[in-house]
C-alpha cells in the first residue's frame, strides 16, 4: 500500500503496524524486537516526543521566569503581569499565522503559500524564542519604573518616566528585529515563511500595543499594588538589576547654620 508519508492515513498505518501486525511476529523472533522506519514512522515519533515535553517547556518557562521576575523586582503582581502580557503576544503570532497560512489571508499580498497544516514544531521553536525577546525589553521598561519608584514612591509618575525613557529603545530594537524576521519571511520554505512571519508579526504587536499601552495601562491602574509581596516572601534575597537606589547610597550633608551677627 502507497501512502503519502505526511497523511493521516500514514499515520493510522503506522499505529496499526506497530500495535497489531509486529507485536505477534517479534515474539516468535529471537531477538523479540522489530523496528519501523521510514518517513512516517519518523513523523510519528516526533510528534510523541512533541507532544510530551511540550507542556513540560512551557511550564519550565514560565516557572523559572515567574520566580527570577518576583525575585528580581519583589513583586508576585508584576511578575504574573509580566507572564500574561507575553503569553498575549505569542497568542497573537499564533493566531495570525493560523489565519494567514491555513485559511489563506493575504497570502497573495505577501507572497506566502498556503497550507493545511503549520509545522509541528513551529508553536514551541516561537515560543521559546518569542518569550525570551520580548521578556528582554520588558525587564528593560521594568527596571527603569522601579528605579524610579525606589525613588519617589510615586507609581503613576513612574510609570510615565519609565516608558519615556525605554520608549525609543523598545521601539528601535523592535524595528530591527522585525527587519530581520521580515527577511526570514522572504524565504521560499514555508517553515521559514511561517517562523519569519510569525515572529515578526509578534515582536511588533508586542512593542507597539504590549509594552507600549497594556503594560503602562495596567501598572497605572493598579497603582501601589504593582509592588504587593506577601510578608511569607521577604526572606527573599533583594536583587536588582540597576543596584541599590541612588538616594540610598549618597550620604546626607549636614550644611552648618551660620548665625548672622548684627552690626552695632
């Protein structure tokens, strides 16, 4: 029987050999063991292997990134905010190329081709990828807001500077990096079509809506509370990226009052 390798055909062919035609042969072989190979057998495998450690990635991810950012910046509610507005953003890449590549949006307008399916291991490659890049720059906006905050204690202020200050940063780094994805977008393979597109797409909706309005937004909306740590949690080490506050380290001159003698 011919079958297309990538087909679902393939692959119920594949679970039929092994569950029900090998099992009886190899037990009456010596060695008790047959192996199937082949393209489908391949595909088989990877997406098992896939489908395993894919939840194992993302909560890995995530885990460690929540623990660095509560340790770093003191602050469950600003740790969990990070987590959710960068899930937002690879929500979106995945969404966007579901809607390009599958249901063929604009695919003549880019020059993309359409598909049936997205490449299995596409959603965890931008994942990882995604979620480092954009975290990047966030702990950037954030470092800036919590320096200020040290500060003067004013969170609305802060916030304002914070994004004045990192604003042509993010914006200039994301514009390079989409630059480069646009280019991986350029490819003639449709994996790299896809990759590109999707990352280009997410790094610009990450810097232009993300960082730039719904971080700013929600760490004004909820005011103090952006630095709430729990009394159980304050045996954690106090690490920062920038050092101590400034007003913390530079001692207070005492200037002497000089009285003044009138003359007779």
């Amino acid at each position: 029987m011919n079958l297309d390798p990538d087909t679902e055909a393939a692959t119920d062919a594949i679970g039929q050999l092994r569950k029900e035609i090998i099992p009886p042969i190899a037990a009456s072989l010596p060695a008790g063991q047959i192996l199937t190979t082949g393209l489908s057998a391949n595909n088989v495998d990877f997406l098992e292997v896939l489908d395993t450690y894919t939840p194992i990635v993302f909560l890995f991810v995530l885990g460690l990134s929540f623990v660095l950012l509560v340790v770093v910046f003191r602050s469950l509610v600003v740790a969990a905010k990070a987590i959710v507005m960068n899930l937002l953003s690879v929500g979106a890449a995945y969404g966007l190329i579901v809607w390009v590549f599958q249901e063929g949006n604009l695919v003549g307008f880019f020059g993309f081709q359409q598909t049936d399916v997205i490449e299995a291991g596409l959603p965890l490659f931008m994942f990882a990828m995604l979620f480092g890049l954009s975290m990047d720059y966030h702990v950037f906006l954030l470092s800036r807001i919590r320096e200020h905050y040290d500060l003067t204690g004013n969170n609305t202020e802060s916030v304002a500077v914070g994004l004045q200050r990192m604003a042509k940063i993010i914006t200039g780094a994301a514009l390079i990096m989409v630059a480069v994805f646009g280019g991986f977008a350029s490819a003639s393979l449709v994996f790299i079509q896809q990759l590109g597109f999707g990352l280009g797409v997410a790094i610009l909706l990450d810097a232009t809506i993300v960082r730039s309005i719904l971080v700013p937004s929600a760490m004004a909306l909820l005011g103090d509370r952006n630095w709430y740590l729990p009394t159980w949690l304050r045996w954690l080490p106090d690490l920062r990226l920038e050092g101590t506050p400034v007003a913390a380290v530079i001692p207070q001159v005492i200037v002497p009052k000089v009285e003044t003698i009138p003359a007779d």
